[in-house]
C-alpha cells in the first residue's frame, strides 16, 4: 500500500502524479533532489534509517545487472519490515517483487534502456507485477532526448546522472540531439548557463546546461499529459534516433498494454502526421469496434464517400452536396485515412470527428492497405444489396477497387473528376434512383442503437434500446433516449458521441443481455467520486472514461471510469469514477 504517491491523471500509459512529500513533486520528474540512498547491502550490512516525509528514502539493497539469473536474484533478495515515512524499493525488472513502498527504481536500467525491444520488456514486466499506484523510477539513463519516451512507456521519476556525466564529457545535450562542445559554433539554448558567450562556456557550464535541458523537457512532457497529446509529440520526438523508434514501435505491438490504460475518448484532437498514426491505440480501437460490434440496420444501398476536412463530415459543404444528391436513399460511409471508414451514426463518436490529417493528394500504401482492410471486414460484417462507390480517382479508388475484388457485391463508380462535380453528383443521384428513403425517426433510432453497440458490445443496442422514444433537445445531435413511461434512460454527448447514462438507464442496463461494466463498493453513497480504497471489485474491460454502473449495500449510481479496472482493483489511492448520480438503498 502507498500512502505518498498519487496518480492524478493519465495518458495512455504515461501519468500525471504527486510524490507527497513535505514539499511535493508532481512527476514524471528528476527526483534527484529528494532521493537519500540507504545503501547497498553487497559491502555491510544495513539497518533501515529513520526516514522523513521531507524524501524518498531508498532501503538498503542488492542491485543485480540486467540478465541476472531469476535463482540467484531470488537468493539476494531483500525483505524490509514496514516503515511510516516515504520509501522506494531496488528491484530487477526481470523479476520484481512487490516490497510495500511508494515507489521502485530497477536496478538493470542501463541494460536496456537503449535497446528497444530490452526496454518495452523490462517495463511491462515491472508494470505487470508493481502495483499500480505506486512509482516507477529509472536511474543513471534519462537524458533530454529520451525522457519523453521514458514518460511515455510509463516511469514516473528519473535522475539527472547521465546528463551530469556526459555534461563532464563535453556533450551538450538537447532534445534532439547531442554535440560535443568542440563543434558548437553557437548554443542553441536560452537557459541560464548558456546566457554568455560561446567562447566562455566550459564543460561545468555543460553540466548546468544539461539539467536545465532536462527539467525543461519533463515539463513539456507534464504537459502533454495534462492535454492528453504526448502521443502525438512522441511520434516526432521518437525520430531524433534510432532506439527511440525501435522502442516507440514496440509498444504499439503490445496494444493490450497501451489500450488498458488508454481512454476511450479525450478532448484534445489527434494530429495524423506521420503513419505511425496508424498504430495508435485510438484508431485501431475505433476500427476495431466498427468491424465487430457495429451493425448497420438500414435496409438501403451502401454508399461510398470520402472524407471531408470539416468535422463532423456532415457540417461539410462537400457532404452537404451528396446529402442533396442521395436524400437518404442510401447508407453513407465515409472513407479516411487514418480512421477507415465512418457510418454516419457515428461520426460524432470519438475519434471520427476528432482528427487531423495532413492533406497531399496523395495516399502511403501503409494507408491504403489500413482502410482497404477495414473495408473489407466492415462488408464482410454489414449486408448491403450494392455498393454505390462515390470516390476520386486514385487513393480512394484504388481501395476500393482492392476490396471489390474480394466481394461479391456489385459495385458502381460514380465519380466524373471530381466528386462534387455536377455531372458526378447527378451520377451518384441517379444511382439511387427507385430507392426508398429513410425517416428521421429510423436515422435516430438507429443511430442510438449503433452507439450502443460501439459503446457497450455487440447487439447492446437492441437489448438496450428496444423500445424507446428519442426527444431532440436544442438543435441536432442532442438527444435524449426515454423509455415508454417518459423516463429518460440516457443522453446522447454530441462533444465525444457516446452515451451517459441515467439512473433508470443504468437499471436497464444491468437488467438487460448488454456487457455491463460495474463497480462494486463498500457500504457507503458515494457523491461526486468514488475513491479506490472504497471499491471491492471492477470489471475487467473497464477503461477511463467507460460508463460504469456504481453498485454496494447502500447506494446505486452511474458515472465515468478514471481509471481502469485493473487499476481500480489494484489502487489505494486516487479516483476510481466520477458519479453522474446516484440512489440511495
């Protein structure tokens, strides 16, 4: 248990923290300052010390080189007895055990950190077996240059020692590079140790400069996180050398690592600059929940557009053309890199209307093969009598043509030029002809439905959402889903697209065949959050920002997720879910 390390706030598997000492430090950080070393216990035997709450005391210990065999590290390990003042255990990552302290530093840092694949290793291991609540530390590794990645993987505090020592050596370190002094005409830094001349700054001079450079980047990393968007940065960053890549790469293989700790929508819009956009946890989540959960319940052809610059497409000028050219005669799926492709009940839904991608002209055939494959599993999941593909020449064509070959649906290209040229739309409008339109109520009912499924698992919108009446409050997307009695079961959230549940949808929910994500706590009526050490037990699949019913002895309510569940089960402190409302029993 962890009585002075907090998380706070989390972005993917990077966090916001607060080492609660006498004087806080919000991480990730440098924690040299606040670190007092007990000692090893290789050269003399070692009496715990009389710590303080002014910093984080280090027990004694047997640090062991990375590749040390598990017996032998079994065989000096170390056991301490319980202390009442911050502490922070040595442990290997290969084999960490838990020691009861606020924080863990691995003892085989230098061993892989600089290796990729050693590096995603080590930390998963170290994440997988410590508690969730407490820190992790990595000494004598960080520099400018890496310890956005370092954050971004998920250590919490770092030294300032290598930057110190390459600083003695004459290595000016930035971060995105590092240069010997010898070859610096200028200094390209603002800090205080570099506000003199050139020809007067030494190599003491350097090792300022290093700190400095350091702290100023946990503080861009900080916030990042606080805006939900040090991915993006990362995907930059990580280019300015090779292990850094290797090491970034590798973490997108391990998708169920990133997508525990990953929320399921944020505020902040994703910037697809490069193709690793792709891999993010966010888009293959969205691709992978509309090719297994979502169904498409309207009976009308499919029809192809692509994307629009404008979020959501349907406040497009261009989507506005082929709205009046189709007149909800047929299906319209929009195609787009990164996302893939977008029914239109769920274009508001995080992250359709929540990106940015950068517009050539041309598409990488990284993209082309993501959205064809898409593509594919979405028609190989919907019926649709025909496809009626409204796409340019080029990028969109040509994966759509890929996907045509693997199907048995006819397909019809209707595009002349341009798209919303007029002889293309008066095609498009013609391909439709015959075709029955659909009402308003079916596009709401349906599109609650399809969300439902997006939200809480395959077929939950029909055993959620039955029968229901929606009222449109204010101006469209804002609605309200009642059942037959006027009771409101849920609100539609046009900012993210996704639903919040009520009470009496919350008592739905539980009643019916739909995956439920609960939150079991002790006897208490939570009001405004429940903390982890009231809760029992969590459902595995939740994830921040999940709806999740609240349910004890003496209350029931609904509310987000901030944590997962896994982290709630392991969790002493922090919030475990906000509450939206909340019933006494």
């Amino acid at each position: 248990m962890t009585d002075y390390f907090e998380v706070l706030d989390r972005d993917g598997a990077a966090r916001i923290g607060e080492l609660r000492l006498a004087e806080p430090v919000t991480t990730p950080a440098r924690v040299d300052d606040v670190l007092v070393d007990s000692g090893s216990l290789w050269n003399a035997n070692r009496e715990v010390p009389d710590g303080d709450e002014a910093s984080l005391t280090i027990l004694p210990h047997r640090s062991l080189p990375a590749g040390t065999r598990e017996e032998v590290q079994d065989a000096f390990g170390t056991d301490h007895a319980d202390t009442d003042f911050p502490t922070a255990a040595v442990v290997a990552s290969e084999n960490p055990t838990e020691q009861g302290t606020d924080a863990y530093i691995l003892s085989d840092a230098a061993g892989f950190v600089g290796h990729g694949e050693g590096f995603k290793d080590a930390i998963i291991s170290a994440k997988e077996a410590l508690p969730a609540d407490t820190a992790l530390v990595l000494s004598g590794v960080a520099t400018p240059r890496n310890v956005a990645l370092l954050a971004y993987a998920g250590v919490d505090g770092v030294d300032a020692k290598l930057a110190k020592v390459k600083g003695s050596q004459g290595k000016y370190l930035t971060s995105d590079d590092e240069a010997f002094l010898e070859d610096l005409d200028e200094l390209p830094c603002s800090c205080p140790a570099c506000q003199q001349p050139r020809d007067e700054f030494d190599r003491e001079d350097c090792i300022d400069h290093n700190v400095a450079a350091l702290d100023a980047e946990l503080r861009r990393v900080r916030e990042r996180v606080r805006a939900g968007r040090l991915r993006d940065y990362i995907e930059g960053q990580a280019r300015h050398d090779n292990w850094l890549t290797a090491a970034f790469r590798e973490f997108d293989d391990q998708y169920s690592y990133l997508e525990t700790r990953t929320p399921v929508f944020r505020t902040s819009e994703i910037s697809a600059a490069t193709s690793d956009t792709l891999r993010r946890v966010e888009i293959q989540r969205f691709a992978e929940r509309v090719t297994t959960r979502y169904r498409n319940r309207f009976d009308n052809p499919l029809v192809l557009v692509p994307c629009s610059a404008r979020k959501p497409y349907s406040d497009s000028q261009s989507h506005g053309q082929f709205h009046d050219a189709i007149g909800y005669r047929g299906h319209t799926v929009s195609m787009t890199s990164p996302i893939g492709v977008v029914p239109p009940e769920l274009e508001l839904t995080y992250p359709a209307q929540h990106y940015d991608s950068v517009v050539t002209g041309r598409w990488s055939e990284d993209e082309k093969e993501f959205v064809a494959s898409v593509l594919r599993q979405y028609l190989q999941r919907n019926d649709y009598p025909r496809v009626v593909a409204h796409v340019p020449d080029h990028g969109y064509r040509d994966i759509v043509e890929r996907v045509e070959a693997d199907s048995d649906l006819d397909f019809e290209y209707t595009v002349e030029g341009h798209p919303t040229d007029t002889d293309s739309l008066a095609n498009l409008a013609g391909a439709l002809e015959g075709e029955l339109k659909f009402s308003k109520r079916e596009r709401q009912h349906n599109t609650i439905k399809a969300i439902a499924d997006y939200q809480f698992g395959e077929d939950a919108g029909d055993a959620l959402f039955g029968d229901i009446e929606i009222q449109t409050t204010g101006r469209y997307p804002k609605l309200q889903i009642r059942n037959g009695d006027g009771d409101q079961l849920a609100t539609m959230v046009p900012q993210y697209g996704l639903l919040a549940m009520t009470l009496a949808g919350g008592d739905r929910w539980l009643a019916s065949d739909a995956p439920t994500k609960t939150v079991d706590i002790e006897g208490f009526v939570p009001h405004g959050s429940v903390l982890a050490p009231g809760v029992v037990d969590a459902s595995d699949d939740i994830r921040p920002g999940d709806e999740v019913v609240i349910q004890g002895s003496a209350a029931f309510a609904v509310g987000r997720a901030e944590m997962s569940g896994p982290e709630v089960v392991d969790s002493t402190r922090g919030v475990a879910s906000t509450v939206r409302h909340v019933r006494e029993r």
